[in-house]
C-alpha cells in the first residue's frame, strides 16, 4: 500500500516510544471499520528457535564458569520440543534450569546470562517469520479491516524486523517499547497501557470493533482490561490449555486460523 509518509504522535508519559502511524486510512470515527491490534512475537514472528539457542548458550556459559571455580556441572540438556514444552505450559527458568541439572548459584548465574544475551543481535537473527503472515494481513487489509503492531518489543527492532519481512505497510501504527527485556519479561500491565495508547493515537471510540490477537496471558488479559474481543494463538508462547484458561473470545493455531475466524464472525 503506499500513501502520504508515516506521521509521529506526542511521546506518551510511559516507557513508550514515538510510533509510527500512517495516515493513508481511514479516520472517520463514525465508521464500523474493524481494527486489529497484534502482537509481534507469536503471531507474526516464530521466536522458538532464538529462545531456544538462548538457553543452550546461558547453558554452555554456566558450564563454563562453573569450571573456572573448579567445579564441574553434571548437565542434561532439554530437547527443543521439552524446551518449548516448559515454556509453553510456562514453566518458570529457574524450573527449567534445575532440569537440565544446575542448582544453588550456577541457577543464579543461568537466568542472569538468559536474561543478558536473549536480545543479541546475533540471537534475533533466529527468528523466523510465522507461515501464512503475509496472505493473511493481505486478506485483512482487503476486507477493509485496520491493522496495528502493539508489542513489548523495542520499538526498534520492532520497525526492523518488520522491514525486513516486509511488513511494515500492512499497519497503520506500530507501537513498541524503550525497554529491550520487556518482551521476555511479559509484564500483563504493560502491555495494557500499549494497547491504551494505540487506541488513543488511532482515535478509536468503539471498543466493539477492536480485536487483540497475541500468544500470552499479557496480550489477553491487558486486552480483556479494556475491554476488547481477543484471539489467542497457540503457536506462540503458550499452550491450548494455558490460554484456555484465561478465557480468551477465541483460540486458534495461527494467524491464518484467526483471519478465517474473524471472516466468519
């Protein structure tokens, strides 16, 4: 899509950045267009593979440290599926490291080199974009719906890994954070107030035309707070019965399984 250049809205008194919203859609307050704000990893981005590699490092690095005390880790590697598994069904890190055979202070120093290199630059570059994303917004966009990105991610690499999946003109605004750790932190009061501030910079009024589609409790309850219909996805970081217990409008797969949801809604 092209149209006039992104514009820039007042920086709100939180932990939020300048977004980007475009103004080439529509802004008649009046209208019934349907908005959907997404989260970006889980629905839009597959992020297995980086926080997996994430703990075979703080794994290797414990080991590591341990042996330049003059003590040696009897480890026991998780598989990526038990892994996700655990984090899925979220399991706590500390749970997760004692699994794979560290106690007392290498637990300690596990979850510190977690949570220090989880956004490398080299780790990023594990994700991978979710099958379906780009014919699914394809077919949002065509049905009239607006799109937005509200997530925990920095704002920049928010805006960069959308340019490098070329996604970034499938939204009308793009909203991240200042704070690199909080994605992985998941803070539910958080994303409440993103998802606020995108519904403030769009001028939406009619709650009942606004869906949130995300992967974790943050995404559903911050939703459910402001009252919004939700879409939680099992693709991401947590599981069927997880999500089910929050009692999300729907739960699907992926966001192919959401368009199609929300077609026949």
């Amino acid at each position: 899509m092209t149209g006039a250049p992104p514009l820039t809205t007042p920086r709100p008194m939180l932990d939020i950045p300048q977004s980007i919203v475009r103004s080439d859609w529509s802004t008649d307050l009046a209208s019934p267009q349907l908005t959907i704000l997404c989260d970006l990893d889980g629905p839009l981005i597959d992020v297995s593979q980086r926080y997996y590699k994430t703990y075979q490092l703080a794994l290797s690095e414990t080991q590591a440290y341990a042996q330049v005390q003059g003590r040696l880790l009897s480890l026991t590697p998780m598989s990526l599926a038990q892994f996700w598994e655990m984090k899925q069904s979220k399991q706590p890190d500390i749970e997760i490291a004692y699994l794979s055979g560290l106690a007392g202070e290498s637990i300690d120093f596990f979850l510190h080199q977690v949570q220090a290199i989880v956004n490398q630059p080299l780790l990023l570059q594990e994700d991978r974009l979710q099958p379906g994303v780009h014919e699914s917004l394809e077919q949002l966009l065509n049905q009239g719906t607006q799109l937005a990105v509200v997530t925990l991610r920095c704002q920049s690499q928010v805006e960069q890994i959308l340019h490098q999946y070329h996604l970034t003109h499938y939204f009308r605004l793009i909203r991240g954070t200042d704070n690199t750790q909080a994605a992985y932190t998941n803070y539910v009061a958080c994303k409440q107030a993103l998802i606020q501030d995108a519904i403030k910079a769009m001028g939406l009024t009619n709650h009942q035309q606004i869906w949130m589609i995300g992967d974790t409790e943050a995404d559903v309850l911050a939703a459910q707070a402001v009252k919004i219909k939700t879409i939680a996805l099992t693709c991401g970081m947590r599981n069927y019965a997880f999500l089910h217990s929050l009692k999300p409008t729907s739960i699907q797969t992926h966001l192919t399984g959401a368009t199609n949801y929300l077609t026949r809604y």
